[in-house]
C-alpha cells in the first residue's frame, strides 16, 4: 500500500515534469547548436544531435512524468 502523502508527492512529480521538460525544449530549440545554421536558422535549417539527443531526453522525461502522474492519481483515487 501506498501512503497518502507519497500518492501526492508523485502527483507534484509527474506535474512538475509536464511543465518543466517543455519549457527547456524551448531553450533547446532557441540554441545556436541545435540547428546546423544557428539558432536564427530554427526550424529553417536542418536539426543537430544536439537538438535529436535533447529531443529524446525531454520526450522520455515527459513520458516518465505523464506515468509518474497517472500512477499518483490512480493510487489517490482508490483511497490507499
């Protein structure tokens, strides 16, 4: 069984991974090594492994804290 107070702490985690991993995508998508012409060149030019590397990075972390969540409220829900 899980605590109460556990079943929050991974609820906080799993929102603080969907807010925060986007917001540093924008900083990576806005950096002068994540474009082969320059930051000024986003979107335009082709993309680094700087950028493909970041990419995984904050998809996995944003996977891991949408399931972080999910496990949280469902743990919250069945009143544990």
């Amino acid at each position: 069984m899980i605590s109460r107070v556990a079943c929050w702490f991974l609820i906080v985690a799993g929102l603080f991974n969907i807010v925060v991993w986007p917001r540093f995508a924008v900083a990576v998508v806005r950096d002068d090594r994540a474009w082969a012409g320059g930051a000024n060149q986003a979107w335009k030019s082709s993309p680094t492994s700087f950028f493909w590397v970041h990419a995984v990075l904050i998809t996995v972390a944003v996977l891991i804290g949408i399931g972080i969540l999910v496990v949280g409220v469902l743990a919250l829900r069945r009143g544990v």
